[in-house]
C-alpha cells in the first residue's frame, strides 16, 4: 500500500456498489457505514479503512489488480 493517503484515489469506490443489498461493498471492501461517511472520515480513519481492505483483499478492487 502507499504510505501516503494522498497517493491513493480520493476513495475505494470502483462504482460496483452493493451496500443496498450486503453490510460490506463487493466493489470496494467498505461497510455501509464507511461508504456513507467517507467524506466525514479523518485521513487517519480513511488510511485505516484502505489498509483492511487491501489486507482482505476480496473486493472486486483488488481482484482486478491482479489480473
């Protein structure tokens, strides 16, 4: 992961949302809650949600990166 926030895209969202339908976004790996507070998150709340979600690794996003 890049060390500086700033170095990432201003949010996970990769527009494949399911946070009407599942408590954590298939596309982008974050909670209903963090997909409808994201512009309220801190930098160091948004770094921390970035790194779980990298680590998980599950979400569409970083299946994508793989290929």
């Amino acid at each position: 992961m890049a060390s500086n926030l700033h170095d990432l895209p201003d949010s996970p969202c990769i527009g494949v949302c399911s946070t009407l339908f599942d408590e954590v976004c298939k596309g982008c790996g974050r909670t209903a809650a963090e997909v409808s507070n994201w512009v309220f998150l801190s930098d160091e709340e948004k770094h921390a949600v970035w790194v779980r979600i990298q680590q998980d690794g599950t979400a569409m996003r970083f299946k994508y990166d793989k290929l």
